[in-house]
C-alpha cells in the first residue's frame, strides 16, 4: 500500500500487512487481524460481509480494475446457518 501525504510525496504506511482469518464457534464468528479478535453473532458477520462487498465493488471501479471473476469462492446456505442457528437458540 503506497499513502501520498498533502503534498502528493511518498509517506509511511500506516498498515502493515497482518495475518487475516475467519472461525466459527458457538454460534459466533470469530474475525482474527494479527492479535486482535473481534467475535459477533452471524447476522452482524453477514451485515459486515455485505459491507466490505459493496465497498470493495466500488473501489474496483474508481481504480479502473475491470477483470471480472465468474467464481468468487464457495459460500454456504446462509439461511440454512440462520435457522440452525435459531433453532439451537430456541431448543
């Protein structure tokens, strides 16, 4: 990642590259960036996916990336897990 300070010159980056992972437990995910790990319940994980979904989207546009993926990896019926989910709440 390159940062431009005010005067358009190179600056430090303020991100350095982290190891990036997903778990699931208990009815939670389980978010991991470097040390850190942010757990939520699966609608907020959905409501997070769809958020860096449309962001990304728009990104690719505004740099010019017009490569397009016929598969952009296997996802799981989300709305069986939603009501798997609530049945283990109710049971």
């Amino acid at each position: 990642m390159i940062l431009l300070n005010s005067q358009g010159k190179t600056s430090t980056p303020l991100l350095t590259k982290q190891r990036i992972s997903i778990s699931s437990s208990g009815g939670l995910i389980a978010l991991h960036v470097g040390n850190v790990k942010l757990e939520m319940p699966y609608d907020a994980a959905l409501q997070l996916g769809t958020m860096l979904r449309v962001h990304a989207k728009k990104e690719k546009r505004y740099v010019g990336d017009n490569r397009h993926w016929s598969v952009i990896g296997m996802l799981e019926d989300a709305e069986a897990i939603v009501k798997e989910t609530q049945a283990r709440r109710w049971a």
